[in-house]
C-alpha cells in the first residue's frame, strides 16, 4: 500500500489535470464565445461566457486545493 505521501503526490497530480482541462475547456468555450458574438447570436455568446466565468471559479478553487494538498 502507498504511503500517505505518495497518496497526496498522486492526488495533486489528478487534480492539476483536471485543471488543466478546465483551462482548455475554458479555450475552447472562449473560441466558440467569439465566433458566436461575430455571427450574430449574442445571447448564446452570453450564456457562453457565464460557463467560461464558472469554469475560471471553479479552476481557481482545484488550484487552492492542489496547492493545499502540496503543502500538507
């Protein structure tokens, strides 16, 4: 069995992954704000930006909690 160390090393690491995809989600959200808001459909846009907005927050909290997770 892994000791407690290598648990939280591997739960950091899972975690800047999924951070890592909300960062590229986010990307990929931003492009598809763009093309819709230069296409005429300003209201998706907007409801696409509001995910991206969400998207942000939630990176920030798994950041903290992998830096938290780090230093224990």
């Amino acid at each position: 069995m892994p000791d407690k160390s290598e648990c939280k090393i591997a739960t950091a690491d899972a975690l800047t992954l999924i951070v890592h995809n909300q960062h590229a989600l986010g990307a990929a959200i931003e492009e598809i704000t763009k093309w819709l808001s230069e296409n005429g459909v300003e209201r998706v846009a907007v409801n696409a930006a509001v995910a991206m907005e969400t998207l942000d927050i939630n990176a920030k909290a798994i950041t903290d909690a992998i830096m938290r997770v780090r230093r224990s």
